[in-house]
C-alpha cells in the first residue's frame, strides 16, 4: 500500500502521519456508517412505496408531457424529505438556479426577505440585489434584511424579533457556511429558529439553502417546520452521477408557486422533458447516502489532519459534522492555492492541470478552485476553492469514495511540505 502511495508522489513521511491520524477515526467512522445506513433505507423505501420501474427511465422530449420518472422521482423526493410535493429537474441549472426559483416565486413586489443568519453565500447577494444586478429581486421592489449571529454564533432572538414585520414574507436560512467562518447549523438549531419565527409570524415562509448538508443527519429541515428546502443535484444527492439539475421540495402551494416560476404561469410542473437525465438522477439518489458518508470521513480526515498541523480549522477535528464543507485557514495566497494545487493533483480527470485564482462570475473577489470531476463543478466530487483575500481559507468538501478523498488531503500536505509551508510533524 506504502508503495502505491508513493508512486502517486505521497512520501514515506506524509503517509506515515495520515495512517496515524485515520487509526484514531475508526469509532467515528463507524458512527458515520450508521448514519449512512438509516438514510439508505430511507431512499431505498421512498422508492418502493412509489413503485419505481424500468419505465422511470425512459427519455421523454419537447413538451415532455405525463413523463411517468420525472414525475415519480418528484413523489419519491416528497416522501423521502418528508415534503407535500417537490420539483425535481434538469432544466434547474443549479443551486443558485433553484434557490432563486424558490425565493422569486414565493414573493411579490412589497415583500421583504429575511436572513437570521447573516449575509448568505456570494451568488445569492446578486438575486437578491444585495449587489446590484440585473434581474434582481431588489429591482422587481422586493427588499431584504438580515440579523447577523452573535459573537459566539448563537442566533440573536432580540434582533430578529425586531426585525419581522409585516412585510416579511420569506425567511432564508442557509445551513452551510458559505465562504464564512461561522458554524454549520444542524437540524435540531434549524428547528429551534424555524420555531421562534413561526411564534411571531405564523404565516411567513421558512426557507432552507440545504445544500451540502443532505443525508448528513438522519433527519431534514423539513422534519423540523421548514416550509422549503433547496438544493443540487451536483452536491449530495446526485450522488456523483447527476449531470445537472436541482431540486426544490416543501409545501404543496411553494412547490406550485417555483413550478410556474421555472416553467411558466399555467403550465408548472406539467412541461419538463427529462432528456434521459432521469436514470442518473434516481441512482444518483440512491448512491448518495453512501457519497456522502466518504465525503464526511474526508472532512474528518482532513480536519484532523490540519489541526494537529496548527492550522486553524473549521468544523474542528471533534465536534459534531452538519455538511460535508471542510474549512482550512492558511493566512497565506499560497498556502491557499498549494493545497488547491494538491486537490487537483489527486484527481482522476484533469490531474495535470494547475488551478489558477480568476474572477468567477457571481463573487466579488478571484476564487481559486480544485476540481478533477467528472461533471464540471461537481461539489460532491473531491474539490476544494476559496477566495484569494484574508484569511485565505480553503473551502473543502466531497470525494465519492473515501479512499479518493484521503490521496486527496495526503497529496495537499505533500503539495504544502514540498513549498516549505509546512516543515515539522
């Protein structure tokens, strides 16, 4: 084994310390793997009570009419995620896509949008027209307000209580951390939020940015009173094999309201060809539970690796995991990008490449990313970015397999020792 890791360019050294680190990880990993074997059963169920067949996975076209998949994977999503109904589909380009799907069609002009939880992930501050663009929520007279979390990440109950009013239509809580420092939310802080909220305004929409954090726990924010929950299908639950597409599940009338938004007001979820998309999007499901977990031992991997390296990193090596995002803070441009250069360097696809920092549409500063995928972007798939500004923190997350995910973390030391960015272990 020793050998293998050395042909790909890990040394003696750097071996020698992650076998350490992965000996101490077994009973968490075991407690990973039960996690991973409730939520399989759960998909596995949601499958047979809607009577998936052969037939789900045939390609429809144009108009993409009685199309028996796309309609039956909407079924077996609602009843996976403990929704009413749900929106399943490839014409949702991605997670940004689908969350402002969600939020345009569920306010109108006059309406306010509220963040408990601080600012949200870079591309929503466009939709939401927090940074001016074109086509924003803030141009059709939609307005937004947020309540930042306390010092200690704990939610600020005064602030948001003064911050609802009678114009507040939808609350957004995005459970990962974005490029931010603070905490992953669970369910169960989810819950308590969604709530406190509820008490003060029965009526408003609770919608949660789940991405990243599906089938981490056993259960979903849906469980816990949110009204929607927003996602992609190219982070955890396409399972590494959904080319495309993102999913929206909650109530009945939200899921009518998005169906009109992506399609058209008296069509909804009636027109859709899936393209023969839909056998990777049912597998993608049912691989996911699995994906996830050797995405969660990666960042577990990688957490305890970094720590005891002195490097600050959130979640730390021992608390409780939320979403499978690993960050690492470098303080440094090029411990930064060696650890991205590392990332790649461990890929199936593109391993020769060197990721360069470059200005992505929809952030506000260069964003170096990693990402040997097989589908371009693929956050479920081993990848790594960060923007290219203090305190140069790399956002870590997937690995279909864990032992994909470990050569990854190993060839990033390895990346860091040969620059002299870490010397003594």
């Amino acid at each position: 084994m020793k050998e293998m890791y050395e042909n790909l360019g890990i040394s003696e050294k750097v071996y020698s310390f992650g076998s350490e680190i992965e000996k101490t990880l077994q009973q968490r990993f075991k407690a990973l793997d039960e996690v991973a074997e409730y939520n399989q059963l759960k998909v596995i169920a949601a499958m047979q009570k809607h009577r998936v067949s052969a037939e789900c996975f045939q390609t429809t076209t144009g108009y993409g009419y009685n199309d028996l998949g796309r309609d039956t994977l909407e079924e077996v999503y609602a009843t996976c995620f403990h929704g009413e109904a749900a929106l399943v589909r490839p014409q949702i380009t991605c997670g940004t896509h689908a969350l402002a799907v969600a939020l345009s069609s569920n306010v109108r002009p006059g309406d306010e949008i509220l963040s408990p939880v601080g600012k949200p992930y870079d591309t929503l501050e466009e939709v939401i027209g927090i940074r001016p663009s074109k086509g924003s929520l803030a141009e059709y007279g939609v307005s937004y307000r947020q309540v930042d979390l306390l010092a200690d990440g704990s939610f600020d109950f005064d602030g948001i209580k003064n911050a609802i009013n009678e114009r507040t239509k939808l609350v957004t809580i995005q459970r990962s951390k974005g490029y931010d420092s603070r905490p992953t939310l669970s369910v169960e802080r989810i819950g308590e939020l969604i709530s406190f909220i509820k008490g003060i305004k029965p009526d408003v929409i609770c919608m949660v940015d789940n991405c990243y954090g599906e089938f981490v726990e056993t259960r979903e924010p849906l469980e816990v009173g949110a009204d929607m929950m927003v996602g992609s299908l190219i982070k955890n639950l396409g399972g590494g094999l959904a080319p495309i597409g993102g999913y929206i599940v909650g109530t009945k009338d939200c899921i009518e309201n998005a169906a009109y938004r992506l399609t058209s007001p008296g069509l909804g979820k009636e027109v859709g060809a899936s393209l023969g998309m839909m056998q990777a999007f049912y597998q993608g499901l049912f691989m996911a539970p699995t994906v996830v977990n050797s995405a969660l031992k990666t960042a577990i991997f990688a957490a305890n690796v970094y720590e005891k390296l002195g490097f600050s990193v959130i979640p730390n090596a021992t608390e409780s995991r939320h979403d499978i995002i690993q960050a690492i803070t470098f303080h440094s441009p090029e411990g930064l990008i060696k650890f991205c250069e590392g990332i790649q360097a461990a890929a199936p696809v593109d391993s020769y490449v060197t990721p360069e920092p470059w200005d992505m549409p929809g952030y506000d500063s260069e964003v170096i990313m990693a990402a040997g995928a097989f589908v371009q972007g693929s956050s479920i798939e081993l990848s790594a970015d960060g923007p290219l500004r203090e305190p140069y923190t790399a956002f870590f997350q997937g690995g279909l397999t864990w032992y994909h995910g470990k050569l990854g973390i190993l060839k990033s030391l390895q990346k860091l020792c040969d620059s002299n960015l870490v010397k003594d272990f």
